[in-house]
C-alpha cells in the first residue's frame, strides 16, 4: 500500500484547518486510533505554525508544501518551506518542569511522531520529515 496528498496552502495560520482536516483523513486511512490521530493532528499544527512563526516571521503570504504517504511501514509527513533555516541545534524543547503557556511543540512533535529529522542539505527554507510507525495489528 503507498498512498499520497500534497497540499499547499498560504503561510496564513486560517489554513492550518485545512492542514489538520487532511492530517487527520490520511491519518484514517491509515487506520490510526482516535487517540493517535489527535497527537498526529497537534503535531502536524505545530510544526506548520512554528513554519508561520519562525520560518516566514509571521509573513502571510508564503507558502506551505505538506506532504503525506501512507506506507505499509506508517505513516510519513513531510513539511516544507523556504523560509529562514531552523537553527537544529537550538530547537530543544524547554523542561516539562517549567510550567508555563508555550515551548512544548517540540515535545508535542517528538511524542506523536517516532521519527522527527530536519533535512539539512536542503539550500533554501525547510523541509522537516515526521515519520510514526504502524503497530502490528493481531490477527491479520
């Protein structure tokens, strides 16, 4: 099985509905439990608004390439921009300890995804690849 969507949508944060309505449909066919999805989703939303926030500096009028496939491995989101380059090594969630509003995306990323790898041989803007991984289903 390898099924694919692309979508593009404007760096403006009133499409990140559009981002989490085709996450969460890929994420079905998939055959994700609700609870995964919703980690998925969150994830998926943060990662494209840090894009919006960091990456284009609130700019509106960028675009935002999302891609998903569905292997029979998992499934794989890959989130591109070209905006400013992430600084890799800064990009360190604050400690869960530190009770406060904001710096958990990248907690929120890492928990919904097993793998979380920003491509650095990309010249210009982003291009950040999430990969979660299917559990065996018994009986099939």
């Amino acid at each position: 099985m390898k099924d694919s969507a692309v979508i593009i949508i404007p760096s403006h944060p009133r499409y990140l509905s559009v981002v989490r309505a085709v996450t969460v449909r890929m994420g079905e066919l998939c055959g994700m439990a609700d609870a995964e999805l919703e980690d998925v989703k969150l994830a998926v939303d943060e990662a494209c608004s840090n894009v919006i926030k960091y990456a284009y500096g609130g700019n509106t009028d960028k675009r935002i390439v999302v891609r998903f496939k569905i292997t029979q491995k998992g499934f794989e989101v890959v989130i591109e921009d070209s905006g400013l380059k992430a600084d890799i090594d800064s990009l360190k969630g604050r400690s869960l300890s530190d009770v406060r509003p904001g710096g958990l995306g990248i907690h929120l990323i890492r928990r919904a995804f097993d793998v979380v790898d920003f491509d650095d041989k990309k010249k210009r803007g982003n291009r950040l690849r999430l990969i979660r991984y299917m559990k065996e289903k018994n009986g099939d």
